[in-house]
C-alpha cells in the first residue's frame, strides 16, 4: 500500500543555508584579495545586487543609482535599489551613474562592511534622503472613466552586511543604536553571520544567523508584494521640468 508522502524540509533547508555560506565566501574573498576599501565596497555591493536579483521577481529590479523628483531633488548614490521595472524607465543612465524617479522606488539598502553605530545611522541618512523627495500619482484612465491616483507607500530601508560589529551580535546594543528619526528608520537587515531583523508586523523581530539571507530575502519578497504596484507617474511634471528656464 502506498504510503502518504512525508514532509522533509531538511533538504530545502540546507540548500538555502549553502546559499547563504556561498555569499559570506565570496565576501571573505573580496576581503582577502582587495586591498582599497573602496572597491572592495563596491565589489560588495555587486555581490549583495547578485542575490537580489536572483531571489525577486522580474517585475523588479536593483540597480545602484540615485533617486531624482519632478522638483529637481536628487538623493544620494544608494548602494542598492529596488525599483519598478515594468512601468518605469531609467533615466540619464551613463555608465553607473543611474537616476531613478522617486515614484519608482520600493526599498532602498546600503551595503556595509559590518553593523555598527555609525553605519546605521550612515544607512538611515540615506534612506532620509530618499524618503524626502516628492513624488506625485496620477489617475489611471480606462474604458469607463478612470482609476483614482493611487496613494504613495512608505518606501522600505535597510542595511547589509556580513556581520555585526558588537559582541551580542544583534542584541541590546545594536537595537539601542537603530536610528529613532521617522525618515531614517530601517525597516529590516541582515548581517550573515549574526542574523537579520525587521520591523515589517509592526514591532522588531530578530531572527539567528543560521538560514538568515534567505529568511531575509523571503521577508523583504513579502514585503514588497504587500505594496502592490507603484502608483502611476506625472510625467507632465516631469516634461516641466525640461521646459523651464534657470
């Protein structure tokens, strides 16, 4: 007689720890093997927008760029974007130097050599200087009138990092040094080898390093399709710009 099939998680499990174990080595190597802090940064950077990429959907994508409004605002290079890419175009997109209108943009991460006070608040800053930029919504039309603009979402932030500088890890001393400042709060992280945290159902949760990355990515993934799709653009705003004289 047939026996039901058994449930044996074990094996996905461990196929996602492996993963996980695949991009703290290729980290380390970069380490090892690249003497200028600034390239290994942003050979880093690659690495983390290599698992990125691989783990969402195609209807988004991530990219390191700047974010730009229709009121001439710019942000900072942001390390790592996650931004819509079926309805929105890349614009001024020059070897690297990426502008992406802010309307477009679902989360923004910085990727960092470790967890540290200072790299938090350096990740919080930058998401401050996403999350000011103005960004407009339009009515979409259809074949009985049209769909009211829809309402802009809280664009997500993190950081990324292979570990955490503190001897508890993520413990008492890193949550006391999270930034506190509305436009700065980090929504989420990970660092590999301490684990990952997120403040996605309302309050902080930290989780273990073992499986971390990809409890990270699945996390983040949920988070992203409870946003639902970005709201549609004025790109007569836009055109104005274009159109006005210094």
């Amino acid at each position: 007689m047939n026996q039901p099939p058994q449930d044996d998680t074990a094996w996905l499990r461990d196929a996602f720890v492996a993963v996980q174990e695949e991009l703290a080595l290729k980290i380390r190597r970069a380490a090892q093997s690249i003497a200028h802090s600034g390239a290994q940064g942003s050979v880093n950077e690659d690495h983390w927008i290599e698992v990125f990429r691989s783990y969402l959907p195609d209807r988004y994508k991530v990219e390191t760029a700047f974010v730009i409004d229709s009121a001439g605002g710019r942000s900072d290079q942001i390390d790592i974007i996650i931004f819509d890419r079926h309805f929105t175009p890349t614009l001024l997109d020059q070897q690297r130097h990426r502008y992406i209108p802010a309307e477009a943009v679902y989360a923004v991460f910085e990727s960092k050599p470790h967890f540290d006070k200072n790299y938090l608040e350096y990740a919080g800053q930058k998401a401050a200087s996403v999350r000011k930029l103005k960004r407009t919504s339009v009515p979409i039309a259809h074949a009985g009138g049209a769909y009211p603009a829809k309402p802009v979402f809280p664009i997500v932030a993190g950081l990324v990092a292979p570990r955490s500088s503190w001897a508890d890890g993520l413990g008492a001393t890193f949550q006391k040094n999270l930034p506190d400042v509305p436009e700065e709060l980090l929504d989420c992280g990970c660092a590999l080898e301490h684990g990952m945290f997120d403040t996605f159902d309302g309050s902080l949760q930290i989780y273990p390093s073992e499986g971390a990355l990809i409890r990270f990515l699945f996390r983040v993934l949920s988070k992203l399709q409870s946003l639902g799709t970005v709201p549609a653009i004025d790109w007569a705003a836009y055109a104005a710009v274009v159109n006005s004289k210094p």
